[in-house]
C-alpha cells in the first residue's frame, strides 16, 4: 500500500512539473550522450552474459555498476510493464505504458509507449520528455536512448538518459 501511494505521488509530481519543460531548447551534450549509450551496451552485455533476473538486480542496486548519479538503466518488456526503472523499486511491476509528460512544445507525450515503439520499429533512437533528476529531484527535459533485446524469445526496451541544461 505504501509502495502504491509512493509510486502514485511521484507519478502526480511528475506530471505536474511537465509544464516547466515546455518553454525551454534542449542543449544535446555528445560526452552525455556517449555515456547514456555505453551505459545501455553494457547493460546488455550484462543481460546476455547473466540473463534477466540477474541484471535486473545489479541495475537497480545503487552498488551494482549501473547507476552513477543522473545515469541509470530502465528496462521494459514491450507492454510497458517496468522491470527497472533506476534503484526506484516503487514502480517495479506497474505497467507505465500510458504515463505521459510533455514535449518541448507543451504537447503530451506518452514516453515509455514512445520509447518502446523507438525499440520496437528502429531498433535504437532518442526521445525527449519531462522528469524528475534523481540527483536535484527537479524537473526538466530528459533526452533518453531506447534500445531493443530480445532474450529466450522475449522483446523487451533497455535504456539511459540525461537530463539536459536549457540554452542561453
């Protein structure tokens, strides 16, 4: 019950800081985004060497090599149903398909329904979207990279991201 209640407010938080992103210009950060990429490669080197349950574990661990401050690992399997969403376990379990945000024009957008169609129909590919920085818990533009694995004939959507300062 705790866990639901949680998982709701910061859901509710979220979507209330939505509308700050929207008036800002995303500045694109190649040594962020180099990270954001290595970290998912990694990742699934780790799914592949290790199988599922185990690097679900190691990538919610704050120990486990897979979250430095802003980066993390969230995996997906393609019905949106979080397996990881950094070391926030409140939203293990919930299917996230329909969370919405906004984009840079204030226009709604559904990031995990996004982020998975980015995996399912490109096989990698970046998105944007409003979300809380673990690190500030601040809300603002977070520019994320999808990418697809398929393990023991399961798909499933793994990625990082960054959050991304606003141009002068």
């Amino acid at each position: 019950m705790i866990k639901t209640r949680k998982a709701i407010l910061f859901l509710c938080v979220a979507l209330s800081g939505t509308l700050l992103f929207a008036q800002t210009k995303t500045k694109i950060d190649p040594e962020k985004e180099k990270k954001v990429i290595d970290l998912v490669n990694r990742g699934i080197a780790y799914i592949n060497k290790n199988g599922i349950e185990q690097a679900v574990k190691a990538f919610q661990d704050p120990k486990g090599g897979f979250i430095e401050g802003e980066f993390y690992i969230f995996l997906y399997d393609f019905e949106g149903n979080a397996l990881v969403v950094g070391s926030n376990t409140s939203l293990i379990g919930k299917n996230l398909m329909n969370i919405s945000s906004t984009d840079r024009n204030g226009n709604k957008v559904y990031q995990v329904k996004e982020l998975i169609n980015i995996a399912k129909t490109k096989g990698e590919g970046w998105f944007e979207w409003a979300w809380q920085n673990p690190e500030t818990k601040k809300f603002g533009p977070k520019r994320g990279y999808a990418k697809r694995i398929d393990v023991q004939g399961k798909s499933y959507m793994i990625g990082s991201g960054y959050y991304v300062g606003d141009e002068e």
